[in-house]
C-alpha cells in the first residue's frame, strides 16, 4: 500500500486537497514528508504540462497514482448522466484527455463527481452505463485502470454506496474498472464501512483515506486502526491517499496524516 499525497494547480481553500498551487512544490514537500506517490486533480488535463510532470517524477521518485476529474463536472458541468448528448460527449472528451495523461504518467483515472445526478432524467442511469462502457474500452486500449467513486447524499443523489457501486461494475464488465473507497463518504452511507470493504474484496482499486469530517486521519472519529486492518484482511495493496481538507495548513496537514498512519501501520506490522 503506497500512500499519496493529493494536489490541485487549482487553488480551492474548501476542496479536500492537500497541496493546492504550485505542483512542482507539492512533488517536493510530498517527497521530503516520505510520501510515496502523489494524487492530482485537474480540471483538464493541459492544466499541467504533461513532460515537464514526467520529469517531475522522476525527480523526486514520486508517481501520480490517479488523476481526479471532478472539477470537470463541479466548473464545467460535464457528467455521464446530462440528458443532452452534447455534454456527455464533451465529458468523454474531457476522460479521453486525462486518460492519455495518464496513459503517459501510469496512473488511474477516478470518476467520481462525472457520475453526475440522475433526478428528473429517467434515461440517466442508461446514459451513465454507456458513457463508462466508452470509458472503460479507451481504458483498456491504454491499458489504465478506472476507478468509480461513489459520493455521499450531499454530493450526488444516486451511486452513494458499496453496493450500487459493486452492481455497476458488474454490469460493465470490465478488468479495468474498479472501486474507489473515500471514507468520508463511506462514513455518511454504509451502516459498516468495514463490512462494506470486505464486501468489496478484490474489487476495491484505491482508497481516500480521510476523517469523519474530512480532515486527515486522526483528527475526527473515524478508527483507522480498524479500517487498516481490514485492508491488510482483504489483501488490498493498491494506493491510499489522503483526500483531506487542508486543516490547520497544508504543511501540518500533510505530515500529521502520514505520521498518524505510519504510526498505525507499524502498531499492525504492515510495515514487515
Ligand atoms: C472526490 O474524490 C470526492 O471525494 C469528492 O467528494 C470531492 O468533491
Ligand atoms: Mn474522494
């Protein structure tokens, strides 16, 4: 399990993201904080300039584990549920960018917040299983892994839990999709988010680890000791990231959330 640090090139003081600015000094503090790899999330992909990024990896011995696209739906409203065929498209468009992106940088895509809502559209669970089967072939060409994230009741009115998650997979069929577990979001939905990770076993690609109130680890009532545990059961070794609020600064932040977990990690010996 290597642990990441999440960053954004677009400054949102209430997104939960670590490292929000520059890029190049959230590769460099992620480095020197012992991170292992990084998250990042664009609004497109040319956010960033994709050999220089490369580069940037290799520099610090840190590579992008996923790239997260929400911000194309919350800016630029692009989701796989719009009734109008026109934006879908576009929304493909924008996950055919980042998938070349991560194509290049081996990383995941994650879909999360391109789920989108489906009130008032009855065809719009029809449209989103189209849009990720797309999704998932030009995955599969390009040999990346697409992860979907179910959001909480708040974010989005349907796909909120492990089991709505675990059916769309199934229906999709596909190697390279998986699911992506935010405990934050588990922690609003499913009566048990340890019986609902064992539920998702193999099927579970990557995980946000962040607090009941969406600060790091530790800082809320979440017991990752247990949560820890049972991804060492299940035999996960995928990334986790932390996808927190930046509280009280993102220096802090970011190296309270990896000691708190180290710290764990070494109490149950996943450090062996
Ligand atoms: C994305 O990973 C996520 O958890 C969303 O709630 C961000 O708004
Ligand atoms: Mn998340």
């Amino acid at each position: 399990m290597k642990l990441a640090i999440s960053a954004t090139p677009v400054v949102a003081n209430f997104a939960p993201i670590l490292f929000q600015g520059d890029i190049e000094e959230a590769f460099a503090k992620g480095a020197e904080y012992g991170y292992e790899g990084i998250e990042l999330h664009l609004r497109e992909a040319h956010d960033i300039d994709w050999d220089k990024t490369l580069e940037t990896t290799r520099q610090y011995s840190l590579p992008v584990m996923a790239i997260g696209t929400g911000a194309g739906a919350r800016m630029d409203g692009l989701t796989f549920t719009d009734a109008d065929i026109t934006v879908r498209e576009k929304a493909l468009q924008r996950i055919e960018e980042h998938m070349k992106l991560a194509k290049l940088l081996d990383a995941s895509i994650i879909i999360g917040s391109m789920n989108g809502n489906i009130a008032g559209n009855q065809n719009a669970k029809k449209y989103h299983l189209e849009c990720l089967k797309k999704c998932c072939q030009l995955a599969s060409g390009a040999n990346v892994t697409v992860l979907i994230e179910p959001l909480n009741r708040y974010e989005s009115d349907w796909l909120n839990t492990v089991d709505e998650t675990l059916e769309i997979i199934e229906k999709v069929n596909s190697n390279n999709l998986k699911y992506l577990a935010d405990t934050f979001h588990m922690n609003i939905e499913e009566a048990s988010i340890i019986d609902s990770l064992k539920k998702a076993g193999e099927k579970l690609g990557y995980v946000h680890l962040v607090d009941s109130n969406r600060q790091i680890p530790g800082n809320g009532h979440l017991l990752f000791d247990k949560i820890l545990r049972t991804l060492i059961d299940i035999n996960f070794d995928g990334p986790i990231s932390f996808e927190c609020l930046p509280v009280p600064d993102r220096e802090t932040a970011s190296v309270s959330a990896i000691e708190y977990i180290k710290k764990l990690m070494s109490l149950l010996q996943m450090d062996k």
